[in-house]
C-alpha cells in the first residue's frame, strides 16, 4: 500500500478510530464499538474497507492491525517536492549559481532547440512559466541569456543550450 493510499484509508474519522480501537487492544467487534462509541454498522462497513485494502487481517473473531502495512509505507520512498518548480511552473530561482543553472535548464526546454523566436514569443512563453511565482518573465530571461541557454541578436532569440531529448 502507498503511503497516500494509507493516509487516504485512514482520512475517514470512523476507519481512523477503529485503527486507534486495535492499536489500543481491541481484538474483536463488539470491543471495537465499546472503545469507539460508533453504531455496529458503521463499524462492520469501517472494517471491511481496512479489510479489503489489506490494513486488517481477521483469525476467526480475532481482527489484527497488520503494522507492517505501516512500517511498508514509511519506507515507500516519495519523490521530493522541488522547491523551484511545481507542475511546470517556476516558483523561484536559487540564489545558488550552480543550482541556478540545473533550474533554468529545466525551464529553457520550453523553447525548441534550432527554432527562432521573436521577443513577443519569449515574453509569453516565460511569463506563462513564471506565472503564480516569485520570479519574473524578464529576470528569467536575462538569466537563460547570461547563462548561454538563450542567444539573442536583434529581437530574434534561439536555444543555444540545456537538455535535448532524442
């Protein structure tokens, strides 16, 4: 189980305190409604969905909170949230040069390599970028410049640098 499928599993109050009754050492039904104070209906349907997704085992009338589940998903690795970038927008830039760099990189791929752009074209394709973020559309493009990603002569810019995919 990942761990946003557990968190969603456990996001629901009624499932959330049928988990705490178990941690707490209730090992049956009738236990888990006297320690959670819920209808036995909303516990029977509480326990089926942990049951399904595999969060409770049951051994006759004994129900166990499986804690391995738990100890599974902590170790699940999530990819890192960037500070820089979020679903293709640029949030800010680092004031760190090199890490600079590796950002922009990410952004100049916005801009075909070998195509030409006219200055309209740049403004609207950074400013899209950087919209909802701290950095504007003009620092960023002095930046992809000054860092050779963008070349420029007479209102006319092109890729000149960053990742190419084959």
């Amino acid at each position: 189980m990942t761990p946003d499928a557990l968190i969603g599993l456990l996001a629901g109050p009624d499932r959330l305190r049928v988990v705490a009754a178990l941690v707490l050492g209730a090992r049956n039904v009738t236990e888990i409604t006297e320690a959670t104070r819920l209808d036995n209906r909303v516990v029977d349907r509480a326990l089926r969905k942990l049951r399904t997704a595999g969060l409770v085992a049951a051994y006759g009338e004994e129900l166990v909170l499986r804690e391995e589940v738990f100890t599974h998903a902590a170790r699940v690795e999530r990819p890192k949230e960037d500070p820089f970038l979020r679903d293709g927008r640029l949030l800010k830039l680092p004031a760190q040069r090199g890490r600079r760099r590796e950002v922009l990189e990410r952004v100049v791929v916005v801009f075909e390599p070998g195509r030409r752009y006219g200055e309209r074209e740049v403004t609207e394709a950074l400013r899209e970028r950087c919209e909802g973020g701290e950095v504007d559309h003009v620092t960023v493009r002095r930046y992809l410049v000054d860092e050779g990603l963008l070349d420029r002569a007479d209102g006319v810019y092109w890729r000149t640098g960053g990742p190419v995919e084959v």
